[in-house]
C-alpha cells in the first residue's frame, strides 16, 4: 500500500526537482548553453549532453559534459564565458604521444555557423600521399604557424609520429598545418592523409616543443539577442518554449514571461521547475494527501 501512495505521489514530488541544472561534473553550465531541455538558447539546443558513468564493479561515478555532433561526441574540458570559448577534446584522435586511425571531424550546419572551431585551432594533416590535393592545387591552404613551427618538428619530436618517418626510409612524409575550413569541404579520404591531430592556442605556442600544445579544440561562439539580460536582471532564467523554440524568462514555478519577471514572482531562479503554480500545487497536494488519508484509514 505504501508503495502504491508513493507511485501516486511521484508526479506532485517532481514538481520540485530542479529544472535548468546550472553545472555538469565541474564544469559551470550558464546561457546560452543547457542540457535540459527549454533551458538555454534554442539555438544551442541538443548540442551538450551531461552523462554520468560507473566504473566496472564499483560505486565510483564520473560525471562529464560531452559536445554532440554528427561525427561523434567531443568531452568539454572547460568552458570560457568572458571569452566565450568551449574546448574539447577527441579520446580517439591523434596525439604526440598516441597513433589512432582517422576519422572525419563534422559538425553541422547550424553547428559550422554558431560556434566552429576558433582561428588559433590548427589541424596537423599527417602522413599525407604526393597526390594529396593540400600538396597541389591546394597547397595555399597549408601554413607554418608561430613563425618557428613546421611538420618536421611533429615527425622528429613525437613518439606517435615518428613511424611515418621511419617508414619512409628517414624521409619525413607530406603533411600539412592548416584549418578548420579546410576539413570542412573535404573528408579525410579526399584530403589522402592518414592521420589528424588539432591543437589550440596556437598563436601562444612560440617557442614550445610539440609535447608541450594544447591537443584538442577551441570553439569561439556567440551570445544570440534574445534578451536575456534583462530576463536575468528581474531574477530569471532564459529559457525556451519546447514545442514553438519562442524564448521564455522561466520566473518561478507558477510564471513563465516572454521578456522578464514581474516582481514577486521569482522564486530561486536557475533550478526551479515552471510547470505547474506553486500555491494551487501544495493546496491540491494537500487535499490528496487528506482523500488518501481518508480512503486508507476510514
């Protein structure tokens, strides 16, 4: 009977579970991004994804934030707000000190326009063929960065890298610096290069030997003009209607305003649920809890 009166309950009980959660593992999730859905801008809908996992046989959980895209999902390893500026990082791509088979980086379109990959990422094409078009008619669209920085340096420094040198007889094999725009257009297979590796901030890298980059990505985003300034200064949440994408300051758990909240109406801002009133909700909860009391006790 006890179990029954809780399965009846759970829908009155979630009214009060949080929402819009503000963080995922330590990393702070703040406008224009979420990972619940209705919160956020609808524009970054979809794109991060908070998942938590069990080691083996154990309690021990890891809680982290992942980038969705179409080729896969990406580990945030932190996100700037000042600068607005998300890096993340492929487990299975290449590194100076780890040779993993290819595969193609792809976002999507709304993805390419909202928030790609920062100047200062570079993609380091390796091991590619002679015929390889970034080696003929593209080959403007390789560089050198940091003016002391060449694909030789990746061949001679990195334990990962050097079997390509070793493989062609001492002869370090084509490859190419260049950047996002490039693997854009063309798949690794058009490119004919066997493996990728990327790395950001690359205008600070003067100087620094290739084990010492930054291995993964920086992506640079924008703020969309929704009005979510002054939704956070009545003391909202930005959010947005599930069914329409139409923006919504989410106020509390009784109001939801298109632009801003009234005064009065905020009730503990990012966290709180706005389905349902508040007051009508613990009256209704009220009377339930009294039918019940009187079915199972008469």
């Amino acid at each position: 009977m006890s179990s029954l009166f809780l399965l009846f309950l759970l829908p009155f009980l979630c009214h009060s579970l949080p929402l819009c959660r503000n963080s995922c593992g330590n990393i702070e999730i703040d406008y224009p991004f979420a990972v619940d859905d209705g919160c956020g801008a609808p524009l970054y809908r979809n794109m991060l994804n908070c998942s938590t996992t069990f080691a083996t046989n154990t309690t021990i959980s890891t809680t982290d934030l992942f980038f969705e895209t179409p080729s896969g999902s990406y580990k945030v390893e932190s996100i700037d707000y000042a600068s607005k500026s998300l890096t993340i990082y492929d487990p299975s791509m290449s590194t100076c000190t780890i040779l993993q088979p290819h595969h193609d980086f792809v976002l999507s379109d709304v993805q390419s326009a909202l928030i790609p990959p920062s100047p200062d990422t570079v993609f380091a094409l390796m091991n590619c063929s002679i015929d390889s078009p970034v080696l003929n008619h593209y080959k403007s669209l390789c560089f050198n960065f940091s003016d002391d920085h060449s694909c030789d340096e990746l061949y001679g420094s990195c334990t990962s890298f050097k079997i390509f040198q070793m493989l062609s007889n001492d002869t370090p094999p084509a490859c190419c610096f260049t950047s996002y725009n490039t693997v854009k257009f063309m798949s690794m297979n058009i490119l004919d290069c066997t493996h990728y590796t990327t790395f950001y901030d690359a205008d600070k890298l003067k100087g620094e030997k290739p084990l010492d980059w930054s291995y993964g990505m920086k992506l640079s985003y924008g703020l969309p003009d929704t009005g979510c300034d002054r939704c956070r200064k009545s003391g909202g949440t930005c959010g947005f209607d599930v069914e329409t994408e139409g923006t919504l300051c989410i106020c509390s758990a009784a109001v939801n305003s298109s632009r801003e909240c009234a005064a009065g109406t905020v009730e503990g801002g990012i966290g709180e649920a706005h389905t349902g009133s508040v007051l009508p909700s613990l009256l209704s909860l009220s009377t339930i809890l009294f039918a019940f009391s009187t079915f199972f006790f008469l």
